[in-house]
C-alpha cells in the first residue's frame, strides 16, 4: 500500500526526534513531566503516529494533565519494563506501552484515561474467583461477600480518580472555555459508595450517572454491598 506524504513527513519528523535523543521507534525510555514532575515509562510506538506530522507529543501518563513535545519530558533509554510502578497499561488502537505510579492513568499517545481497563482488569480476576468458589456454603458466601466489596471499592476509587482528573483538567483550561461552567460544578472531592448520592451531587455539573450505565443492577449491587457491610448481611424494611 503507498504512503501519502504526509504520512512521510510524519515518520521523517519522528525518526528524527528519535535520533536527536539517542532511542530507536519500538524503544521503551523513562520520562520526568515538566509539570507534575513524576516518573513514568513509554515504549516508543514503532511508526510515527498520524499526529507527529507537525510535532511529536505525548500526554504524562500519570494522567496530570500536561502535553508536549517528547524532548521537555526529558526521556532517557529505559527498555525494560519498570517493575516498581503501580500500574502499566497499552493502548489498544496503537500498541503503546506505558506505566506510571497511580490507579488512573492517560495514555501517552492518544490521552485517553484508563478507568475501563482498571474495571475490566478488576471483573477478569473476579470471573477467576467465582469459577473456583469454596462447595462450603459458609465459605462461597463469604468469598462472594468480598468480591462483591472489591466491585464497590474499585468504583469508588476509579471515581475519586476521575474526579481528581477532571479538576486538574479544568485548572488548566482558558477562562472562556465552553466546558469551565460544567467542571466548575463538580464537588472538589466525594464519595461514591452512596450511588444516588453521588449522583445528585453530579447532575448540577451536568452528568448524569443513570444515562451511563445500567443504573438498575449498579444500584442493586451497591445496596447488597451496603447491607452485607453495614447490617452483617441482614434484609430489613428499609432495603
């Protein structure tokens, strides 16, 4: 298939870059952010991407909010992979590898944060355990009582990190920005364990947490979590 020429320029200006800072397409490098000034790892992508036609950037995978050319992320070689980070990650659209301390984080390449793959990582090992439940009844229960817990704590803290992000996102916008009355609204921080809670709290920014997700069985989840935590498994009135 042929190349266009702006495909061409793009994987010039990228080999380029990649010359001038010592590294190969394909290479795994540490970089610093400028701006957060946190430690985060990137294996390079082995072909320009279609935005490194005019410039090669990258978004802080520790998902600050900070954008720029790779040179001001002062990237050195790292090939290997960085075991003592929290969370690695790789995007499905252009195979980029990343890692940096944190739950959330953003892709380096698209800035895309990652909360579903944290999820789905989280309802994998869940499936596992439940293909393997304990035959005493006492014993499944109890498992199952604890996955259950993970569901619940997992989402609030994806939620709490997602919150955190919107607010460095609106720190950062210009003043005239369409979006500043939405991110404006949003509570600094919150809880969201109490599902219609948090709901409330976020319709006045504009979000509405019913029309994203099957409201129905999120909210049964949460209540039988709420019950099994707070009323030692016990059904009364009020549930």
């Amino acid at each position: 298939m042929p190349s266009f020429p702006i495909e061409n320029e793009a994987e010039a200006n990228y080999r380029a870059v990649l010359l001038s800072i010592g590294v190969a397409p394909g290479s795994g490098i540490a970089v610093t952010c400028p701006s957060c000034g946190k430690r985060s790892w990137i294996r390079l992508p082995g072909h320009a991407l279609s935005s490194f036609f005019s410039s090669v950037g990258f978004s802080c995978p520790t998902a600050c909010g900070y954008y720029g050319e790779l040179s001001t992320f002062s990237p050195t070689a790292e090939d290997a992979y960085p075991e003592g980070m929290d969370s690695r990650g790789e995007c499905r659209s252009c195979g980029v590898e990343f890692a940096a301390d944190g739950v959330v984080l953003r892709r380096p390449c698209c800035a895309i944060e990652t909360p579903r793959e944290v999820m789905r990582e989280t309802i994998s090992y869940i499936e596992g355990r439940i293909s393997s439940l304990p035959a005493a009844p006492a014993l499944r229960r109890r498992e199952l009582e604890l996955l259950l817990g993970l569901v619940v704590s997992t989402f609030d803290g994806l939620m709490r990190g997602m919150l955190a992000i919107a607010h460095e996102n609106r720190r950062r916008l210009p003043a005239d920005h369409f979006g500043l009355r939405y991110l404006n609204a949003l509570p600094p921080s919150m809880s969201f364990q109490n599902l219609s809670a948090a709901r409330q709290k976020l319709l006045a920014a504009g979000f509405d947490m019913e029309q994203l997700a099957d409201w129905s069985a999120l909210t049964t989840l949460f209540q039988k979590r709420h019950a099994i935590s707070h009323q030692l498994g016990v059904a009364d009135q009020e549930y």
